[in-house]
C-alpha cells in the first residue's frame, strides 16, 4: 500500500456520492468512511473529515419513501383482516390441540407478515431510487446536495476529486457534464467512478428521450476532467465490464478483482486497496501540500 509522507495533506479535497439505499439520510452518514481510513489514515478524525466530504443526498426521497412505505403497509395489513387463523370455528375446536392450531397460525403469520412488509418495503425503497433521480425536482435538488459539499470541499484546497459509487456515480457525472458546460467553476480535478451503471443509465435516458442510432461519445467526455472509472469484474450493476469508449471519450477503465461475487462485488469498492490507492494518487496530485 502506498504511504503518505509526514506532514503531507491533500492536494484536493474529496467529495463523495452514495448509491441507492434503503435508509433515510442520517442512516447514511459515515458510508464511506472504510475507505477515507483506507486513503487518508491520520489519527485525527476531523482531519480527515477536513479533506473527505460526503455528500449524502437520500433525505431528498424521504417524503416519497414515506408514501411507499404507506402503500405497502396498507397493502399488508390487509392481511390481517382475512388471515385464517381468525377462524371461530378452530378456535371453538372440541380437543386443545385442535384449538392450538389458530394460535400457532397467529405466529407464523405474523412472523412472516413482518419479514414480507419489510423486505418490501426496502426493495421498493431500493428500486424507485433511481427513477426519483432521473426526475424531476428530485434529480436537481440532489445535485444540488452535491454540489454544496464539493463548494464546502473548495474551500480547503481550491480543487476536489469527485468520487461516486452506483447510483452517486451517475449523480457525479451529471454534476461534473453540468460543471464543464458552466465553465468548471467547481474546479472538479478528477471524476472517479465505482461499480457505475452509466451505460445502461444512459441507454434508457436515450430511450426516453427518443434518440436512436450511435451516440456521441465526444458530446459525453468530461474535457479538462481525467476520469477513472473502476469496475469489479464480477459487479452486475456495472454489467462486469468497462464503460465504452464508443460511449465515453477518454475514460480510464480499471479493473479489480475482489473474488466476490454479485452484489458482494458491487460493495467491494469501500475496502478495496486498489481503489484506495487510485483515490489517494489522485487527492495527492503533486505529493500532496505540506503541513
């Protein structure tokens, strides 16, 4: 692992971008923070939190979360209302152990009532991230959560590297597309992407949009930006492979190999060494600043 020398800081602050997720945002305060130990590994932790921002943009969905969540509920509780163990004529059985039936019918449901409206409800929660992002107001008032954090980030180094995993990766492009149209006012160094389905992402915005025939891969570079793209090659939501270059100009494709496998393969990134070391190579540009 590559070591940082005594009294070194970061050339450039980093702000990170999360994924889907099942929580609320203050459950996902501190999801990268495996790998900020991994790249900056100072005693101090407002030290490091001085250099590593994230952005946590899940608060954003939470009034349509709770709607779901409602749906769902409503939809369960249904259950309630014609489960079988409410049967009178179990429960005025002649024998006790015919009227111990109704009860343990009662617990089993109940167990699996629970198990069934939880995991509902977070596969749902997981799901509809994506389409509230792609729409609108929801897609601008979370890039606007990022972009806050990178001004935040500026303020100590004047520059950021832009880190997005999942979900957050396609955020970050967006967020850096929009900076260049702008100008760069953000100054974003470097655009690093984990575990990203921007290909796919990008082929049903293409859809929606009604465009057909090859894309433009110029219009969908990030000039002045080096772009690192990192893919586990067995990651499914990055579809185990590198962003094109008939998609995306001047990408530079990593692979690591974690030896997990499926959605495994998709977390692995936040204690990967190699990932690590390309971040740090990248905060550090120039050996970093003195103390």
């Amino acid at each position: 692992m590559d070591t940082i020398e005594n009294n070194k800081r970061p050339t450039y602050a980093a702000v990170v971008v999360h994924g889907i997720c099942a929580n609320n945002g203050s459950q996902q305060e501190g999801f990268s923070k495996p790998l900020s130990r991994l790249v900056y590994p100072v005693k101090s932790q407002a030290e490091r939190e001085a250099y590593w921002k994230e952005a946590v943009w899940e608060h954003v969905t939470n009034a349509a979360d709770d709607k779901i969540h409602d749906v769902v509920l409503q939809v369960m509780n249904l259950y309630d209302k014609t489960a079988y163990w409410r049967d009178e004529k179990l429960a005025n059985a002649a024998h006790w152990w015919q009227k111990l039936w109704p009860y343990l019918g009662y617990a089993l449901g109940k167990i699996t009532h629970i198990v069934i409206r939880d995991t509902a409800i977070d596969l749902l929660d997981l799901t509809l991230d994506l389409p509230l992002y792609l729409g609108n107001p929801r897609g601008e008032k979370i890039r606007e959560v990022v972009v806050g954090r990178i001004n935040e980030a500026m303020a100590k180094t004047g520059g950021v590297v832009l880190i997005g995993h999942s979900l957050g990766s396609v955020i970050a492009y967006d967020v850096a597309k929009r900076n260049i149209e702008e100008g760069n006012p953000l100054n974003i160094k470097t655009l690093i992407t984990m575990g990203s389905p921007l290909k796919w992402v990008t082929d049903i915005r293409r859809a929606e949009d009604g465009e057909v025939g090859p894309i433009n891969p110029v219009a969908m570079s990030l000039p002045g930006v080096r772009w690192i793209n990192i893919y586990d090659k067995e990651d499914p939501i990055a579809l185990k492979d590198e962003l094109p270059d008939t998609m995306f100009r001047d990408v530079e494709n990593v692979q690591i190999a974690s030896g997990k496998k499926f959605i495994a393969a998709h977390t692995c990134y936040w204690t990967d060494n190699n990932v690590a070391s390309i971040v740090r190579n990248a905060m550090f540009a120039d050996g970093g600043m003195n103390g």
